[in-house]
C-alpha cells in the first residue's frame, strides 16, 4: 500500500514497489519547493547564458558568468544554443551568448542548428529580449569572432535590445571575458535591484579550477616517445605519454591536452641573423619562448604590403582574394617573407609587436584514466616538409619529437565535456577516425573496456597504405579478439587504384549503419575539419536519405535529431 497521505490513487495501475518510490518521489518535490521557499526572495531576474563551444572554453566562461550572477543576487543558467528554440528564446528576459567560432566563420557544433532556425524567416520577434554577446577567437583568421558578429546583429534584427556592446576576444581571453562579465552583470543587477546577497559559494564556479593553464603550464616528464607510422611510410605519426606526477591533473576520455611548446633554436637563430642581430641572446629568448615565427600574422602581412607596395605579396593581397593569398601563404613563414621584403623588411625591433604570442597547440587525448592511471597520451602526427635549404617544421609537433628528451614540457588540461563515451555502457557507439583522428578512439574504447560496457563499438578507421601506416594495430586486432571492438572497417587510399576513403567504407555498408543509429547509436567524429569530416556528413546524409527513402530534408531532420540528442558530436580542427 502507498504511505499515509499519498497522491498516488488507491487504484493506480502500479506495483506495491513503484508506489513506493513514487511516494518517496513526490516527497522529494515537496522538500525541494519548501527548502526553495526558506532560502528568501526569489532572484531579481534570471540571466539565461546560451554558450556555442567547440573546444570547451565558451563553457568555462559561461560557468564563471553564472557563478557572478548569483553572487549578485540574480539567478543565473547556462544552456547550449542548440537546446535553446526561438520560442523559448522569445520567452527569456536576459540572455548572455558566449561562443567560439569554427572553421571558415562558422557555428561551433552546438550552435548550428540553433543559427539555422534563428535566421529563419519564421523566427519570433524578440522585443522582450535584453541580450549580450561575447565572441571567442583567434585574430589570426580572417573570420575572427564571426559566430559572435552574426548572433550580435540577428538579434538586434529581431528586435532585443543590446545590454552592452559585444566583446571579442583574441587567443588570451580570460581577461577581456572577465571584464565584460563584470560590466553586464552590474548593469542587469543595477536595473532590476538586485540586492548583491547572493549565494556566497556561487562566487567560484561549478567545477574545481585547475592550478595548470597557459599562464602555469605542469611541467610533465616525457615517459614515452614512439613511432607508430612505419619508417617507410610518407607520414611520421608518433605516440607519447607523459607522466602526470603529482600533478593532480585528472581527465576524461575525449578530452584534449594542451601543449606549451618552445621554437626551434635553428629558426630563431637564421632569424636573428636575418635581421642583422645574431647574438642578442635576449631577443632569441623572446623569440624561442613567446613569438609566433612560423605563421606569419596579419599585421606582419599589412607592415609587408606597405613597405612594398609594388612586392609579390602586396600584389596578391591587392586581388582581395583570400584564397589566393592563402595560396600564396602555403609553405612560408615569417623568414621567407622578410627575405622576400629584402632591405625594406622591419628590423628586429619593428618586427617583434608585428609577431603573435606564441600559442599552446591542443591535442585529442588517445588514452582512457582509467586503463592508464597516472598518465596522459597523445598520438600526433610530425609536421615536416620543404627541401634544399629550407626545411619546415611543425611547432609543436616536432617539438615533441625532436627536442623534449632532456627537459619537461609545459602541459595543462582542456576539457570536452561534449566529447565523451556514451554514459549508458549499453550504448552502441560508432567512431569515425582516419590518421590520427583516431586518437580519442582509442581512449574510447580504453575507456568501455575498463569499464566492462556492454556496448557495441564500431570503429571507421584509414590512411594512405596499410601497410606502413596502420597505427596501432596491434591494440586493435587485440580489442577486437577480446570483444571490445564489435566492428572495424579500414580504408587505405592509396593500396590500389581507386582512391577508398572511410566515407566509401559508409556507404558500402549503409544498411548496418542504419540499422545501429536506429538502435540507440552515438556517432563520434574526429579529424580534420576543411574536408574530411564535411566528407563524412555527406557520406552520413547519403546513407539516411537511401536507408529512409524520404529524400534529403527527411535526412537532414534526422541528423539534427542526432546532433540535438548529443548522438552525433565532433571533434574536428
């Protein structure tokens, strides 16, 4: 029977069990509604923060906007754009954007379906809207912040009213953020009243602060530094481990790992001497430690294009076609463009504020806490390339390679909590992966192992020839015979005549693929952004519209059902 007093009917179509927790259930509503109803006035307004991320920092900022609004007395929620409809969006008072910018311009994953219907021709008016955006950037691309700029002003199009002006911040913008924070939650909190009694605990934000970031990078020991690839092979891929000590650092499968490097003394030396400055040992630790002088930066560009306005490069830029210059810029670094500048380049003191800080590159963790406690791995492919008396090399990448043996090397952690293995261990789960977008595949499947997950997994994986570039084979013919890898399907391009990708391996077996999305499947990508994954999607759609036979809206809707239900999530650069 139900306790004393329930709600529950005496001829509710329930076991004696369900009533039970039912009841309990019920009592808990209640207890939360009289706990709410002691803790005081309701807040002065709730801030809704809408965040579009595709690395994870769009959400960091957003978790400290919600912790200062609640500080101040307001309530405060954060809330990915794709979960947010117009007519929601409609209904709220206060709405804070913060979001990244992906690829050439474009949305960030969770906030491209979000876009779609807010640019619709059906999308409410937004008169009772008071909103503020904040972009993440980098001012090295052309598009900088332009997620931000096109959320900003289709807003305003639709009627809300600007809080404050929009802020975009560049590659270091924990500072800009902050400020912007402060100066809209004081401007909200002074329109409405609030008291500033707020939660005193919201004053931090939600999840713990790590005492590593790019200002305090851990300095980790390089455990392990192996070649994957076969030496034969066009492409050197290399796995590496590093020790996390004492660290503290804990992470979850699908989460990337930054990493601090340092440029090559050989580039900064032929630099130096370039400029007439060979020597100056404190210009070559400015430039070995914090200058970017591999890409060269816009400004750098613009100074270029003035100085020599009649030049190879100024008649490029004239043409105002950004693919050509980008053309143009493919190969060359900041030395090839002063040599081609000759006496009319900077010199060194000219040339250091043209120069961009030199950045943390973020890598897609290859390995599972829990099957590799205590350590962290990676799995990178060495960037290398020109010849006669120019050799070009990845910053980072061969900076792991060639140059970490003797000293630690500056790491910190980046989330993606939108990146992670299914949390139902039943989930089938399909991953596609080729090169070295394998990496956090096999954390994945680390992780389900480790975790006993009943789960099927599925595993879309490729390069150019099996036979020098199949990494990690071992592991997986092992995961496969021990059951943890259900299916995998390979794709080496250039083993025979026509070109197979894992696209063609999509197609070929569309039916099952159907068949495991229409079983509950999560679909992972990882890789590169401009044209593999774009691939992938085409791929994806096609085999919808044929396994459905409803034609391409009908797949293109099934899709966003998938990305809006976190089933089909990617991490792609």
């Amino acid at each position: 029977m139900p306790p004393t007093g329930s709600l529950i009917p005496a001829d509710a179509p329930f076991s004696a069990q369900q009533e039970a927790w039912l009841a309990g259930f019920i009592a808990g509503i209640a207890a939360a509604g009289r706990r709410d109803d002691a803790a005081g006035d309701a807040p002065a307004a709730t801030i809704d923060v809408l965040i579009g991320t595709q690395t994870g920092n769009a959400e960091s900022v957003a978790d400290e906007v919600v912790a200062g609004a609640r500080a101040r007395g307001l309530g405060g929620k954060a809330t990915a754009l794709d979960d947010v409809t117009p007519e929601a969006l409609a209904a709220m008072s206060h709405v804070l954007v913060v979001t990244s910018t992906y690829g050439e311009g474009e949305m960030p994953d969770n906030a491209g379906l979000f876009w779609e219907a807010l640019q619709s021709d059906t999308a409410p008016r937004l008169e009772g809207v008071r909103y503020a955006v904040l972009g993440l950037g980098d001012r090295g691309y052309d598009d900088f912040c332009q997620a931000a700029k096109l959320i900003d002003t289709r807003l305003e199009q639709l009627g809300a009213t600007r809080l404050h002006e929009r802020v975009d911040c560049d590659v270091d913008f924990e500072e800009p953020a902050a400020e912007w924070t402060s100066a809209v939650l004081e401007r909200i909190a002074s329109e409405t009243g609030a008291t500033g009694k707020g939660d005193a605990s919201a004053q931090a934000p939600k999840k713990p602060r790590s005492p590593w970031n790019k200002r305090t990078p851990y300095r980790s020991r390089l455990a392990v530094n192996r070649l994957l690839s076969s030496p034969r092979s066009a492409k050197e891929i290399r796995h590496y481990e590093f020790d996390l000590g004492d660290s503290g650092i804990t992470y979850e499968a699908g989460d990337a790992l930054a990493v601090v490097p340092l440029n090559d003394d050989g580039l900064v030396g032929a630099l130096l001497e370039h400029l007439g400055a060979r020597g100056d040992e404190e210009a070559a630790e400015l430039l070995r430690t914090d200058r970017e002088i591999r890409t060269p930066s816009k400004e750098l560009i613009a100074d270029l294009v003035e100085r020599a306005p009649a030049g190879e490069l100024a008649s490029v830029v004239a043409h105002g076609d950004r693919s050509d210059l980008d053309s143009w810029l493919w190969g060359r670094d900041v030395l090839d463009l002063l040599r081609d500048a000759g006496t009319k380049g900077p010199s060194l003191a000219e040339l250091l504020p043209l120069l961009r800080p030199l950045q943390a590159r973020q890598y897609s963790i290859s390995s599972s806490p829990l099957a590799h406690p205590g350590s962290v791995h990676l799995t990178v492919a060495s960037v290398r390339y020109g010849t006669g008396d120019r050799r070009y090399e990845g910053v980072a990448s061969t900076y792991l390679a060639d140059r970490t043996a003797a000293s630690p090397v500056g790491i910190y952690l980046q989330p993606n909590a939108s990146f992670s293995v299914p949390a139902d261990d039943d989930s089938p789960m399909i991953m596609i992966g080729p090169g070295t977008g394998i990496a956090p595949f096999r954390g994945f499947l680390h992780e389900r192992a480790a975790r006993g997950s009943s789960g099927r997994n599925w595993l879309f994986f490729g390069d150019q020839h099996r036979e020098t570039d199949f990494v990690y084979e071992d592991e997986l013919t092992e995961l496969q015979r021990s059951g943890a890898l259900t299916e995998l399907d390979l794709a080496f391009s250039r083993d025979q005549a026509e070109k197979i990708y894992v696209q063609t391996r999509m197609r070929e077996r569309s039916r099952e693929l159907y068949a495991w999305l229409e079983e509950g499947a999560h679909v992972y990508v990882c890789g590169d952004a401009s044209r593999m994954a774009k691939d992938v999607e085409a791929a994806l759609l096609g085999v919808l519209a044929e396994q459905r036979g409803r034609g391409d809206d009908d797949a293109a809707e099934y899709l966003a059902d998938l990305r809006r239900a976190k089933r089909y999530v990617r991490d792609v650069y």
